[in-house]
C-alpha cells in the first residue's frame, strides 16, 4: 500500500509518499515535496492545484492519501487556504482522503515499535509532519 501524507500550511500541501510492504517501509523520491497555490481565490488556480496533485497521484499510484487535520477554531485553527486545499484533495476522483487528527498522530507514534530517526529519512525538514502523518497512519493499517 502506498499512501501520501500531506500536510496543509499555508498556501502549500507539504507531502511525503511512503509505502510498507511485508514490516518495511519505502519513501520514494519525489519530484516535488509541495504543491503550492498561489491565489486561492482564483477558481482556476484551485483547479490547476487539483489537477496537479491527482497528477503526482496517478504518477507514483497511490492508493490513499491522509491529510494531518486542523483545528475548526481556537489558536491553532486552520486558515481558510488550508480548508479549500483539503477540499479540493478530498474531491479528486478514485482516490480514497483521510484526515486524521494530531492526537491519532501522537498516539500512533508512542505505540510503534518501529524507530524511524527523520535525519536519516532524505526529506527536508519542513516535511517532518506529513512524514509523521504518513507513517502514523501506516503504523494502524
């Protein structure tokens, strides 16, 4: 199963691929490590991010993304860039979006018997949670 974690900041979709097969994980090279929007009030740049990740989807066929989810409201509630971009993952087609929390995160990381060190992962550091994201969620399927 290959599965992309993304997280969401800004006006980027932070990602990171990760596969598991018979207890090993993989992380393929990826030709970018973010999907950036620069106007997300122009429809045709949300439809341009769209068609750009389910691009990247089909590219490296993954099964599944899950997107790090945010707060509604409150301190670290999510700006309103972050819920079009999960709107518009959640919409492309033939490709099944999780979001899990940072709770599930967490929780999934102190219980796994596996210890990933992230220096040693190749990823640049600003894609450290969607790699805890990914993992987290591959660590409970």
């Amino acid at each position: 199963m290959k599965v992309c974690g993304v997280e969401l900041k800004g006006n980027d979709a932070i990602i990171c691929v990760m596969s598991k097969a018979d207890g090993l994980y993989d992380i393929p090279h990826m030709r970018v490590p973010k999907i950036s929007i620069a106007d997300a009030g122009d429809a045709e740049q949300v439809k341009k991010f769209q068609f750009t990740f389910a691009k990247l989807l089909t590219d490296y066929h993954i099964d599944s993304v899950v997107i790090k989810g945010r707060a509604l409201k409150g301190k670290f509630a999510g700006g309103p860039v972050g819920f079009k971009l999960e709107a518009a993952i959640q919409l492309i087609d033939d490709i099944t979006v999780e979001i899990v929390s940072g709770t599930y995160v967490k929780s999934a990381l102190a219980k796994s018997q596996v210890d990933i060190d992230f220096r040693d992962t190749g990823l640049k550091k600003f894609q450290e949670t969607a790699f805890q994201t990914v993992f987290a969620y591959l660590e409970n399927h």
